[in-house]
C-alpha cells in the first residue's frame, strides 16, 4: 500500500498537494478529493473547448467526451474488481489519473 500511495502522490504534480497516506480507507477518501478536484477542471475545459470549437467540431467533441466517460467508468470498474483493499486503491488512482490526463488534453485544445 505504501508503494501506491507514493505513486498516487508522484502522479500529482502539484494538483492538489496533499499526499494521500493513512489507512485504506483515508487514502481512498483522498483519491475521490482529489479525483473531483481533477473532474471539475475537466468540465471547465471542456466547456471551453465546446465554446472554442468551430460549429461542426461539437458534436463529435460531445460524442467523444460522452465516450471517454463510459471508458473511464468500465475501465476503472475492471481495477475495483480486483481482489483484496488494494482493488479499491487501484480503482481510485485509475480514476484520479485517467481524469486528470483528460482534463490537461481538453486543456491543450486549442493550444496546439
């Protein structure tokens, strides 16, 4: 468990801080903070990226993200089926990281 907690904190960079360490259920709870944190960045870039997209670009980028969401859940579910406390710890850190990685690509939109 002490390994995955400080490849949940590596995996930060700084957004948010805090280290997710204690018991199962704490380091849990952690994830899921910041794992909203992580989501509501993601909403605010993707609304930009609808408003900054060119007419015939928003349904597919509605579609795509509509999408990336039914993944994200199915593929994190695969890793809360595991067996043991540490399913729950790998299902959080799939969410916390596949959330933030979509929210810093909705960000680059535009950018490139």
């Amino acid at each position: 468990m002490l390994a995955l907690a400080s490849a949940a904190r590596a995996g930060d960079q700084g957004d948010p801080e805090q280290s997710c360490d204690g018991n199962t259920f704490q380091m849990v709870e952690c994830l899921k903070a910041k794992t909203a944190q992580w989501d509501k960045r993601l909403n605010i870039a993707y609304q930009q990226a609808l408003k900054d997209a060119v007419p015939a670009q928003r349904d597919p980028l509605r579609a795509a993200q509509r999408l990336w969401v039914q993944y994200r859940d199915a593929n994190c579910l695969y890793y809360g089926m595991g067996e043991g406390t540490i399913a729950r710890l790998d299902a959080g850190e799939c969410m916390r990281s596949m959330t933030e990685t979509r929210a810093k690509e909705l960000e680059g939109l535009g950018h490139q």
